[in-house]
C-alpha cells in the first residue's frame, strides 16, 4: 500500500487490529471530488484572481509572445511568489517552445504555462521519496510536525487527527511543546474535536519526554498513528533546531525507525519567508513532506509551486478554509486546474 491507503475508512476495527499499518495507509476520509474541488476553487481565488490580472496586464495589446512577453511573464511569476529560480526555469521551458513552434500567440499563453507548470510539479514530486514502506505489525506510524510559531500548525495537527479518526484510525497525539501553555491547551481543544488521545505533561517539561510517554502509551494501546507536535521553532536558531534531533533520537528508542515521517509546516500567506523556513528547516533536519497552509486568505499560493520545485519534497496537504475538514490532500492536478479555472466536467 502507498501513503494515501492510510484515510482508507476502516469496516471493522476488531477484524483490522492486528493488520500492519502502512505509511501508504496516512490518507483519511476526504470529501466528495465536486465538494474538494468547490472549496480548492474558493481556496485560490486571490492567487488566481492576482495571477491573471497581471498576465493580462503583461499581454496587453500584444499579439506574439515574444521577448517583452516573456520578460513581463517572469516578472508575473516571481511577484506571485513562485520564485526565481522556478520562475527561470518555466521561462527557459516557454522559450524553447516558441522556438519549436515559430510562432505562438499570446491567447495561447495561459495554457502553455498551465502544461509547463503541471509538469514542473509532476517532476518535482516524482523524485520525492516514496512512503510505501509497510510496517512492523502492532506499530504505529509516527509523523513528527515542525514549523516556527504562527503557521497553523497545531491546526494542520487537530484536522490531520479528524480526517484520521473519521477514517477509523485510532490516534495519539504528543504535547511536545511544552514551552507555551497556551499551545498546549489549543491541543487539547483539537484532540477532543477529533476524538484523539492527547498525551502531555506540565508546561517546561522535557519535549523529548512527552514523545517518549506519548510513543510508549500509543504502542500499549495499539494505536494506529501518532502525531508529535514540536515547539515552534524559530528557523534560524540553531540550538532550539538541535532539540529536534534529541526528539527523534528519544522516539527510535521505543519504535525503531520513528519518526517515520517529519512534515513541515508553511504557512503560504508568508511569500518568500516560506521558501526561507523551508531551507533552513531541511539544513537542520530530516523534512520529508509539508504542508501548505493558509492558502484562502493569500494571493501567494504560487508559493507552492515554487517550494515543490526546489526542495523535491512533497506537499501532502494544503489548507482551504478554517473548518475542520478544511485540511485537502494536495493533488497536483486538482490544483493547476483550480488555478487556472479548468472546470471538470
């Protein structure tokens, strides 16, 4: 099985118990097709409402897509927070097509650059790593989550839990961040709604300590996943980055091979301070998927596009909305087409 297998909904627990979880298995109850395409639509409407106000601006009154053209479009690209070095690399691929074509008008732009980038994402997730490694039987899949304060991600943790459960899957949740009541408190709020199992201890307790507790009870209690929240760190210290290495090195002691995942999250309303947290995240640690959330509230999602690009690590959810269901897989078509307003038929 490969990670998405993780929502499947489950038909009998008691039947299901001793079945080895796979880290395939992580994908959870989502919503009707037309309903995730509705609220992903909603989602971008101010990336894709600024998106094609500038492209229209750069096209006006031209009738080829030439060097101005493609000057214009690079400009378009990087103030929608894809990035340069992303933003380059379309331009390169556009140009080579205006060179095999001839010819190329500029109505025939938005969906050149529609295939260009759909296929940029299809590459870059291509050469992430693969999570369909199965478990030992009776372990429970272990994702740490990190990010510094403000992202959304004791939110990401609470609606990752409610798709978990819903699909039968019996979670636990680590306080780790014990440095900040309040975070502690928000947990719990989101664990009861998700009808979670949350684990802490007093606040300035060790964090390594509440991974420890909260792996042992999850393991005795045969749970399915465990979910680790982490202090919010502030990316450019170093010394606070060093606590997550305690963490995970606290973690293999009771589960071999734990964390088995390590997801960051981004809040994509922050443009370019995300692809900065993004770097120094993975220099001091071993990231293997993010999350992307905020994206209603910004004209910024080409931040994601970008990010993927770059990093080669996989964008497993965006988030659309508030509402606890609000928490989307990330499809990367179903979101080039939402960009670029393609409706399904």
């Amino acid at each position: 099985m490969g990670f998405f297998d993780l929502f499947r909904k489950k038909q009998d627990r008691t039947e299901d118990a001793s079945a080895p979880v796979a880290a395939s298995d992580l994908s959870g109850a989502e919503a009707q097709p037309a309903q995730r395409r509705e609220e992903l639509n909603a989602g971008l409407e101010r990336t894709k409402s600024g998106l094609f106000s500038k492209l229209a601006r750069a096209v006006a009154g031209r009738s080829t897509v030439d060097a101005e053209v493609l000057d214009d479009l690079e400009e378009v690209l990087i103030t929608s927070d894809v990035g340069v070095e992303t933003t380059v690399k379309i331009i390169r691929r556009i140009e080579e097509r205006v060179a095999r074509d001839k010819y190329m008008n500029t109505s025939e732009l938005n969906g050149i650059l529609r295939e260009e980038i759909a296929a940029l994402l299809e590459e870059s997730n291509a050469s992430a790593r693969d999570f369909g490694l199965e478990l030992p039987e009776g372990t429970p899949y272990v994702l740490m989550v990190v990010g510094v304060n403000g992202v959304g991600k004791t939110t990401t943790i609470g609606k990752l839990a409610a798709k978990l459960t819903a699909a039968g899957r019996k979670v636990y949740i680590g306080a780790a961040d014990t440095f900040r009541a309040a975070a502690i408190d928000q947990l719990a709020v989101w664990a009861e709604r998700a009808g979670a199992t949350m684990i802490r201890q007093e606040m300035g307790s060790d964090p390594a300590s509440v991974a420890y507790d909260t792996l042992k009870s999850a393991v005795a209690n045969h749970a399915d996943v465990v979910l680790i929240d982490t202090a919010g760190r502030l990316h450019n210290k170093v010394g606070l980055m060093n606590e997550l290495t305690k963490i995970r090195n606290v973690m293999s002691k009771v589960i071999p091979g734990a964390p088995h995942e390590v997801m960051l999250v981004l809040d994509g309303s922050t443009g370019q301070n995300a692809f900065e947290q993004a770097r120094q995240f993975t220099q001091a640690t071993q990231v293997t998927s993010l999350a992307i959330t905020k994206l209603d509230g910004t004209a910024k999602g080409g931040v994601v596009i970008g990010i993927s690009d770059q990093f080669h690590i996989p964008v497993r959810y965006i988030g659309v909305g508030e509402r606890i269901d609000q928490l989307q897989m990330f499809d990367r078509r179903e979101f080039v087409d939402a960009l670029f307003g393609v409706e399904k038929k």
